[in-house]
C-alpha cells in the first residue's frame, strides 16, 4: 500500500472571485479523495489534466485531505504504467516554488499514482474493491471519489453505468464525475446522452466542463461587473451598448483533428459552448451572491430564453483553402471528395428584453486567420463629435475590452477606454497595470485603455479541478444549460446544411475577404462577390488582388470564383436555362453527372431555388455504374440522396438508365443502351438535352467516357453506349459525345486543388478525345461554359 501525505484543506478555491465571495462559500469536509482519469494516458490528460492535479495536489499539503490519483486506461497494466508515468516527469511545480520542495512534492506525488486497466466490468469492479480496501487498510475517512472521463463521448453512458454501480462511494462522501465536450451533436442527441447518463449520475454529480470558464478573465466577468456596478448599470443597455463582439481567432489549421472536427465544424466546437458561455456571463443578471452556484445558473438559463432564433440570414460560414485536401488525406477520401463543413463562422444573435432590444451580438471563430487572439468586446456609442483633434481619447470609441489571450497584448486582461471610467479592482488576485510596451489592441494605442491582469497567471484546468474538489458548479454546464445552449444553436445547424462555405486561402492573405456587414436584423460578409485573379496577371501574390473574373478557356467561356459563389452562379444558370426553356417549349430536360463534385449544387438547389420549375423538369443521367440503383456508389443513387428526394418533381420525369435488365447488370445484348437512347428520342425534341452538367477526372475522362485507343470512335452515331473504366467497378453506361454535343448547353464543373495540374494540361493539349476524352466537348450548337474554382484554377 502506498504511504498516503496528509494535506492541507485547499481554501477560496474560487480565486478569480477571492476578494468578492464572501458569501454562499463551499465547505468541504476533510478525508480521503480518490482521483480517477479515465484516459489517463490520452493527450489531454498528458497536455493539462495531470499538471492541474499535481498543482491541485500542492496547494493541498498540510490539510486533513488525503489523496489518491489512478490513471485508468485500455491497455493492460504492463504497458499503461511507464506510459502514464512518463507523463508524469514533466509535471512542473509553480515558479517561486524552491527546487529542494519541488523535487520532495513530486517525488511525494508520483508515490500517490497508479496505473489502472480499465477496460471491462471486472475492471472497474477492481477498482471498487481496491478504493475500499485502501480506505480500510490505512483507517481513512473517505471525502469522495472524482472521476474525470477524457475519453470520447460515445463512451460515458457506458463508464457511468460502471462507475455506478462499481465504484460509488457509501455513506456521506461525494461522487463527482466530470465530463469532456462534445456534450452531443444537436438538440437531440444532447437530450439522449442526458437521459443516458441520468440513468447513472445524479446531475449534482455531473460536472459538464468547458476550459474557457477556466480562464482567468472570464471567471473575472462576472466579478468585474458586480464591483463596477455604480460605473455600468447606468450604461449597460440598448440606448448605450452599441454591439457586443466575441471572438475566437486561430492560426493554426486543423491538422491531427480531422476525423472529429470533419464531423462537427466550428460551430459545435467552439460556438455552441466556449462562445456562448461569454455571451450568457456578459448578458445576465449579475447575481446578488456571486459565490451562489445556484443563482448563477439560474441567472444564465434565464437568458436563453430571451434569445431570439438564430438563422440562416443572422449567420455567414467559410473554409479554408487547403481543408478538402487535408480531409481527402486524413480520411482517405477520393480525389473528387470535397467536405462543406466551416472551419470559419459567424453569427449575430439578439436578446429579446427591454435591456438589450435591437442589441447586436456578434460571435465569430475560425481557423487559419491573421492572429491567434481571443476577446469579447463590449462597444459603446460615442455622442461626442470631435470637430477637431479626432486623435483626441474622447473622440475614439468607448469600449471595455474581456481579452482572453494571445494577440498583440501576449497576456490575460481587462481594458476599459480612458474615455468611459476607471474601474475598480476586482481584489487582491489583479493589479492595474500603467507601464506598457508600445503596442496597440484591436487599433488603439495601450494608453488609451486602463488595464488590469491578474498577478499570477493560471492555467484554465488547474482552475476548474480545484472548483471541482470545491464543489463549485457553477463554473460548470447544467443539464439545463446545455440543452438550452442546443436550443439555440440546433436549428441554425440544420438550416445550414449542405450550404457551401465560403473559401479562403488563409493567414494575412485573407485581407478582406471575411469582414462582416451587420443590419438591424441580418448578418452578411461585407463582399457579396470574391474572385481572385491569377498572380502572374497581376504581377503579385494570389491574395493581393480580388475581383469578379469571367473569361475563356480553351476557347470557351468560363466563370470562375470562390467555391461558395461558383456554385451559386451555376444554380443561378440552371434556373435560369430552366425558366427558358419550360417558357418556350413546356419542358426542361437536364443531364446530370454523379460523383461528389455536384453535391453542393444539388443541395444549393433543393435548398435555396425554391421557384425552379421541377414539375416541368426532366432528370436525366449521364453516366451510371453497372450495379443495383439503390447501392450507395450509384450515380442515381447520389442524385436521389441529394436532389430528388427533396423537391417535387413527378415521378415519371425522373429517368434513371436501364443499367439492369432481366436480373442482369449490362449485358449488351439486353440493349439496355439502346433502350435509353430511344427513352431520349421520345422525350427530347432531337434528342437535344436542354443542359447537361458534366464533370472532368484526372485521367481527362467525362461522363463514363474514358482514354482508349479509338474508343470513341466505335460510338459511331450512338447517344448511350456500355463503356469501360480502368477502375472497379468497369461496367458503366455513358451518354456519348454524339448525345452530348447535341446540348442546347453544357456546363463543366471543376473542384478542387487536385484539378489545377489538370487543367494547366488541357489549356495546352489540342483536341485529342482519345487519349483526353473532355476534349471531345464541343455542342454542335449549343454552348459550353466551364466552371472553375479558384482551387482548381490556381492550385
């Protein structure tokens, strides 16, 4: 049995509020706390969770508690335990810490360590036993057992119930189980995971964690705003405020992160919690007992309800330009995958209540951007009219400044204009700060601001485990909170899905191409059309020169933008020939392709062209695999999953190719081929397609056309021949170039950074449909329009 310290009762957790709470404090009660990590030996524990431990363990020494730290993991004890403590060589004691005490603290720490397999029931049933046996054998009080889960979120309810029914504590002590976001994915599987986890935990006993109500600033919102009350009720309104800024910017890409952010994109993962958290703690009602956990929460909840829907209108997203290919890498997806999940959002939200009607507030993160910085900012109006002197303090805006981070200013304060008040300090834990390096925050020099910063600087986890060991909740999500905070954002989620992002190259380079345009009720991207033009016509770098391009290539015309407005403009098109030709003849009839790159498309027009005439539209397939219509890798089946089944569009206008006749997948001699070119012949006033939409791969191929030595030749005069493909599977189906050049309109869509050495080889290469069958594409009289991403066009 280990020998066990005792140590000192960790007092006034809650530092950030030391000086204010002096009300509603916690007590805990002496005795034994058993700390699990359940993902002992993942990264989160190795970057922050064993460090805040060790620090929490620290603090402690000398008062009555007594501890316990296991790291639980998958694998068996043998190989868990020199990994879980090589972890634990680089736990750090704090700096004014002497070297002699240090090195005695962490020797004492790692003695209270061990690994554990936690893996099976037994395992966790172990555990138990081994937790009581220890409390027995050294005659120990217990206090309570903190389990903290740093493992996916598929696997709470499953540990809970085994935490449940394996592990909990008897008598008086405390059960606490704290739990890593994503908490869910929507409204929905939030209100499930809930419902699982309350089969197990008491919701007292669930501790919901966001490292951002760590930060030392943030907890300081709150405080700062109760002991400034004389300077801000007066201004903290709708005839002051004049918007509210939260903003989380990044540099780094998401590199490592791909198959969980892939799946949940900005908003859910940073948005929907870190984000929303600020906005609930600088919008409600300061509570009378700061310290109160319960009127802390229930001030925030009230909030939620006064916020008004959020939708597509109050909202913009963006991407940054290398992700598809970082998807395409990490996922192994094809080359012509591309992913519309936003690694940049923003979104205007407003608060129906009499304090804060027609207030906008604006929450905005993303990845690859100029600076990593994180900030809310609180922008007063400004009555003054400066005739002269506009330099002058009372001349620039009015705002207080929560920085979270990061940025020019490198470190955690508050900046309040010298033209607004000065404030007060929260207590002890900060200090103004009046010597500055030369620097500027969001545009103005440092002295035009009084600064304050905390004294010591503190990790966000080591903060929220001493809250935890407090029983301090109100640092944490509630049940209800969280499923408010769904609430909100749910139906956004939804609204957006499938919306095509706008593209960015990232960095600096981004210039403009992100800022915002706010209106009394709607949010847009201050830019309605970005084009970028090629470097070597301007004579500098792809970011320096921004404009709507439409030109030529190969001799034909061409529109080219970023991927959000290309598939815009082409929808437009389609509507467009669509309107024309119902118009003039009664009908549509249109071609698509499959393959991923017309998703978007699809979506844009189910979604947001909800005047084009389907009922008058005819649906026709390029090209088709030789399987089962309903398999997943169909042509039809792409289009129906995407399209058909969300507009309504007669049943019998839909025309699928007769890939399987007589149980048998194209066999020539079924005359499948022959059948659909007479389906067109009968439909289609000369067989002429009104618009077919095409795709290019990187063999050059189109349609189910692909290089071969006179292959196309053989076609003859046939509109729908069986073809083969060097890739399984081989068996295809595929209008000809005849049916094609037929068209009255052919449009060529072209994603995608893999295309850019493509198509530099067909700006070169004459007509050679042989060995580059898209080169065969030339409507006999009809016209042809390439549509070109920038990703493709300029790699």
């Amino acid at each position: 049995m280990w020998p066990v310290l005792k140590l000192l009762l960790l007092q006034a957790i809650c530092s950030a509020q030391r000086g204010v709470l002096t009300e509603g404090k916690q007590t805990q009660q002496a005795g034994h706390v058993s700390v699990v990590i359940v993902g002992g030996t993942g990264d989160l524990a190795k970057k922050y969770l064993w460090q805040g431990f060790f620090q929490l363990y620290t603090s402690q020494v000398g008062s009555g508690h007594t501890f316990s730290f296991y790291g639980g993991g998958l694998s068996p004890d043998d190989q868990g335990t020199p990994v879980l403590f090589d972890i634990l060589k680089h736990v750090a004691c704090s700096p004014d810490t002497p070297v002699e005490r240090c090195a005695l603290l962490k020797d004492q720490f790692l003695h209270l360590v061990q690994y554990r397999q936690l893996k099976t029931p037994e395992d966790y049933r172990a555990l138990g036993r081994h937790i009581q046996e220890t409390l027995q054998g050294e005659g120990m009080e217990e206090a309570g057992r903190l389990f903290y889960l740093s493992v996916p979120a598929f696997a709470y309810a499953d540990i809970a119930d085994q935490v449940n029914s394996s592990c909990r504590p008897a008598g008086g002590a405390w059960l606490r189980v704290v739990l890593e976001k994503p908490f869910g994915h929507d409204l929905s599987s939030a209100q499930t995971l809930a419902t699982q986890l309350g089969g197990s935990l008491k919701d007292e006993e669930m501790y919901r964690i966001d490292h951002y109500l760590g930060k030392q600033v943030v907890s300081n919102i709150l405080p700062f705003r109760k002991v400034n009350q004389k300077f801000l009720d007066p201004i903290w309104n709708r005839q002051h405020i004049e918007r509210v800024e939260i903003v989380l910017k990044e540099t780094l890409d998401v590199k490592g992160r791909i198959p969980f952010y892939d799946q949940y994109g900005v908003i859910r993962d940073v948005m929907q919690n870190h984000l929303t958290e600020i906005m609930t703690l600088l919008t409600m009602k300061v509570p009378q007992i700061l310290s109160s956990s319960e009127e802390v929460l229930r001030n925030k909840l009230q909030i939620f309800s006064h916020l008004q829907p959020v939708g597509t209108k109050q909202a913009v997203i963006g991407q940054y330009q290398a992700y598809t290919a970082e998807v395409r890498e990490e996922l192994n997806k094809t080359t012509d995958q591309f992913s519309v999940t936003p690694t940049f959002a923003a979104v205007m939200v407003h608060i129906d209540s009499a304090q804060y009607d027609g207030v906008p507030i604006v929450l905005s993160s993303g990845k690859m951007l100029d600076e990593r910085v994180a900030y809310a900012r609180v922008l007063f109006k400004n009555d003054v009219f400066c005739v002269q002197n506009p330099d002058h303090i009372h001349c620039k805006p009015k705002q207080i400044i929560f920085h979270f981070g990061h940025g020019s200013l490198e470190h955690p304060a508050v900046l309040v204009t010298k033209n607004l008040f000065k404030p007060e300090l929260v207590d002890g834990e900060w200090r103004e700060v009046t010597e500055h390096k030369d620097t500027t925050v969001l545009g103005f020099p440092i002295s035009d601001y009084y600064v304050q910063a905390p004294k010591v600087q503190r990790e966000p986890y080591a903060e929220l485990i001493g809250h935890i060991l407090s029983g301090r909740k109100d640092c944490f999500i509630s049940a209800e909170n969280l499923l408010a905070s769904w609430g909100l954002w749910t139906p956004l989620l939804h609204s957006l899905r499938g919306s095509y992002p706008r593209i960015y190259p990232g960095g600096e380079a981004n210039g403009n191409l992100l800022d915002l345009r706010l209106s009394a009720t709607e949010l847009s991207y201050a830019s309605d059309s970005v084009v970028i033009i090629s470097p070597e016509t301007m004579g500098g770098t792809a970011s320096e020169s921004f404009q709507v391009t439409q030109g030529k290539f190969r001799g034909d015309d061409m529109v080219s933008a970023w991927g959000e407005e290309l598939i815009a403009r082409l929808a437009t098109d389609l509507q467009a020939a669509a309107e024309g030709a119902v118009s003039e003849g009664g009908a549509f009839h249109l071609a698509l392709s499959g393959g991923s790159s017309p998703l978007a498309l699809f979506e844009r027009l189910a979604q947001h062209h909800l005047s084009f005439p389907w009922r008058e539209t005819h649906v026709w397939m390029v090209d088709e695999r030789c399987m089962s219509l309903r398999e997943p890798e169909s042509n039809f089946h792409s289009v129906h999953e995407h399209l058909l089944q969300h507009i309504r569009i007669p049943y019998y206008n839909i025309h699928p190719m007769p890939v399987m006749l007589r149980q048998r997948l194209c066999v020539e001699e079924d005359g499948g081929a022959l059948l659909y070119e007479k389906e067109i012949a009968h439909a289609v006033n000369g067989s002429a397609f009104h618009f077919v939409l095409l795709g290019v791969g990187l063999d050059g191929h189109t349609a189910s056309l692909f290089p071969g030595e006179k292959a196309h030749e053989r076609h003859g005069e046939s509109l729908v021949a069986l073809t083969e493909s060097p890739v399984k599977p081989h068996q295809r189906m595929s209008l000809t170039l005849k049916a094609i050049n037929k068209a009255q309109r052919v449009g060529l869509l072209v994603i995608g950074k893999l295309k850019h050495e493509l198509l530099t080889q067909l700006s070169r290469v004459k007509n050679k449909p042989n060995k580059w069958p898209i080169t065969g594409v030339h409507p006999a009289n009809g016209k042809l329009v390439w549509y070109l991403d920038y990703d493709a066009l300029l790699g």
